[in-house]
C-alpha cells in the first residue's frame, strides 16, 4: 500500500475502478435487494462526497480547481443519508438509475480526480497524519473521503454477491475475493489454520478505542475505560461444520435458542442455513463471488445475522464476545482480521464523551447509533490498510449478506471441549466433503 495522500487518492480511486473491470454492462445497475446498490451507483455517490464535501467548498473559498460541478440533481441522485445536504433518490430504488449512463459517471470521476490533485497541490505535503476531524483541514476532508471510499468498495462486493446469488445461473464474478479467503484459513495457506483452543485474559479495569494517532473514525474515540470480568474468547472463528452440526440438532426449529425477534425474523423469512448455503444434488454449497462453491467444513462459517450467531452461540453452551473484550485481546487473535467480520454482544451506542462532528459530515456515523450491533475485526473483502483493531462496523441484527461470521466467548476460562470445531453432532456433511 502506498503512503501519502496524492498516492492514495489514485491507488484508492483507481481500485473502484479495478473492482468493476469484471462486470458487464448490465451489472452495473444491478440491485437485488433494498439494502444493496448497484455499482454504478457506489461510484456515483463516493464521487458525489469528494465533489460536496472537499471541492465544492473549497472553490467557494476561492481556490482554483478548474472545475465544473455536476448537475443539481445529481446530487438528488448520489446522496446517500445526509438530510442537512438535501433531499434524495429513494434507497430501493437505485438500480432504477439507468441515467446518467455510466460512461457519464465514469467522466465525472476524472475531473473529479484531477481537481482533487489539483487542490493537493496547492494545499502542499502533509505535516502529520489527519485525525478523526475532518472539520480540522482539508487534508482530514480528503482522507476521510478515501476511507469513505475503501468502505463503500467493500459494500460494492457484497451487494453484487446478494445480487448475482438472485440469478439462477449463478454466475461467478471473479476468482481473487474467495482465493483471498480460502488463503485465510486453508491448510497451507498464507495464514494457515488457526489453533483450536481457547485465549484467556484475566479482566479488570482496561482502556479501549482509538488513541488519536492516525485517522479512525469518530465513532471509535474517545480511548476510555472499562472493566471486564475474566473471559476467554476462542482461537478460531466457527466453522462451517460446526455450524452444520447446530442445523443436524435442530437449530433452526428450537425456539428456546433464539432471542424472540430473531425465532420471529427466522420464521417469517424461512431461513434453515446461512444465506449463501445451497442444497446440491451431490452434497451442499456455497455461492460465492466465485460462483458456486464446495462447503468446506473446516472454513469458517460465514453470512450469518446477529441472531444466528447468537442462538448458535448458546447451542454451543458459550456467548458472543463484548466488542470490549474483542478488543482487549485483538492483538493475540488469530483470524482477527482478512476472513470475516465477526458478531459482538455489544449494541452500537456511543462511547463515553463521544461527540459528533461538526455540520453534515457529523451524521457520517453518530445518528445510526441505535437498534444495531457491532461487528468487530475486518473480512477478506475489506481493502488492504482499511482494517484497525478499534474499528467499530455496525449493522442491524437480522442483517446477513454481509461477510459476517462469528468467535466464541465463554465467562470462565476453565477446561473444555472446542466448541469452534464440529462438536459430536450429527452432521450433512458426507466423507468427501473433508
């Protein structure tokens, strides 16, 4: 990964470009869901964030950027959440956008782009790392605008995979996202596999979130205490087989196991595996970025809802981790980071002495802080240099087309079996699956 903000600013935005070099024009406007949107419109609005919230303001200011604004009503189009902007499209609607055609979008990028060289130039190197303020400079604006970006290029994956996974062709997109998996966890791999046991951490009276060294987002500040009782977490994610054995003892139809809202969501929306499992006419599968794919029973279990984790977590006799003691031992994690983002028992609140910044970038993450939970970690579709241990990713708990798994938490670190392996259940997977 490069350094500096005029070498980010080409290697980031070049890589929105890269991540849509595989899809066909009638991708581009795909939207399967009202969650997703469709990548043409990723690069829409990431465009629309440096133009209103860097150049724009800027060239009122007075700097010469030689640059034309888009049209008004692109805004309308491209503006994703923020009121104190303006009005918008409606978020369901987005794959409607076939206009402006993505030839158009694509130009409007460029000029974006060379303005925001331009205004680099001129605004000089930076003297330190920008903090978590993008009130603070125009260099803390622009590298929130490149974090804002690597963000939305991983929802870009994520969305297209929800909505390829529609088609019953089941057509692949590229082979790199699940190489870059598989190489997490696969027995010679870059990573290898992570040990089965359990990490014990002693409690009591700790410091967590960002120290203020380097850009993070305001929701991971301000650094403050907390006390944790002693805990464990486990070494490894849980994987497919073991999520198979909870399915084989009923999972989905033990109504004690589930929080209430989640045995409601689960029953109305008929789930009986994780999101992408499909049943083959030889032995189960995965549809993947890849296209359809062997469930291997060792890879760790992936696109699951917070109420999925949690019910398997309580099956399996232990809990989900507090994103506080996620974080206390996020050093000494294997599979903490590059496979998948993993469930907290933590709901997304506000932390001690937070504050919203400033004006409309203010609502970039303080007003979501409400009926969702954390994620913590990163996952094999999060760009290279986006991951930090205080990183804070939230989404509501039914949610599941995220690349979402989950790690074991128990109160007491005493002697017992891995319950992160396949425990002696029974099982669909068939000999050839290992």
């Amino acid at each position: 990964m490069t350094t500096g903000l005029p070498a980010r600013l080409r290697e980031v935005r070049q890589h929105s470009l890269d991540l849509i070099a595989p899809l066909q024009p009638e991708d581009l406007c795909l939207q399967g869901m009202a969650d997703a949107s469709p990548p043409k419109w990723h690069l829409g609005h990431t465009t629309w964030f440096f133009e209103t919230f860097v150049l724009r303001p800027q060239q009122a200011a007075g700097a010469e950027l030689g640059f034309t604004a888009a049209p008004e009503a692109w805004g309308f189009l491209f503006n994703s959440y923020y009121d104190t902007i303006g009005e918008r499209h409606p978020r369901p609607e987005r794959g409607l956008l076939s206009r402006p055609p993505i030839e158009a979008v694509l130009a409007w990028r460029r000029q974006v782009d060379q303005a925001l060289e331009r205004l680099l130039e001129q605004l000089g190197p930076l003297e330190q790392e920008p903090g978590p303020d993008p009130s603070s400079s125009s260099h803390a604006l622009l590298e929130l605008g490149l974090q804002h970006e690597q963000q939305h290029q991983e929802l870009l994956l994520m969305d297209l995979l929800d909505g390829f996974s529609r088609n019953p062709l089941e057509p692949s997109y590229a082979a790199v996202p699940e190489e870059r998996f598989r190489a997490g966890w696969l027995p010679g791999g870059d990573a290898g596999p992570a040990p089965s046991g359990w990490l014990e951490h002693p409690g009591g009276l700790l410091e967590i979130g960002h120290d203020g060294a380097g850009f993070h987002f305001d929701n991971e500040a301000p650094r403050h205490r907390q006390w944790l009782e002693p805990f464990a977490l486990a070494e490894r994610l849980v994987t497919n087989g073991a999520y198979a054995a909870f399915i084989a003892d009923g999972g989905y139809s033990r109504a004690e196991l589930w929080m209430s809202e989640g045995w409601a969501l689960a029953r109305a929306e008929g789930w009986q595996a994780p999101l992408y499992w499909r049943d083959g006419t030889a032995e189960p599968y995965a549809f993947t970025l890849a296209g359809p794919q062997p469930l291997h029973p060792e890879a760790p279990v992936r696109h699951l809802s917070w109420f999925e984790a949690d019910a398997f977590a309580r099956w399996a006799g232990a809990r989900l981790p507090t994103e506080a003691e996620w974080e206390a031992l996020a050093g000494h994690l294997p599979q903490a980071h590059g496979l998948l983002w993993q469930w907290t028992a933590s709901p997304y609140r506000p932390y001690p002495g937070f504050h919203a910044a400033p004006g409309a970038v203010g609502e970039y993450n303080g007003k979501f802080m409400s009926s969702q939970m954390v994620l913590r970690g990163s996952s094999y579709l999060t760009p290279p240099g986006h991951a930090r241990p205080t990183y804070r990713n939230f989404f509501p708990p039914g949610c599941r087309w995220m690349a979402s798994g989950l790690r074991l938490a128990q109160d007491r670190p005493e002697a017992r079996p891995d319950l992160a392996s396949p425990p002696d259940h029974p099982s669909p997977f068939s000999p050839s699956a290992a």
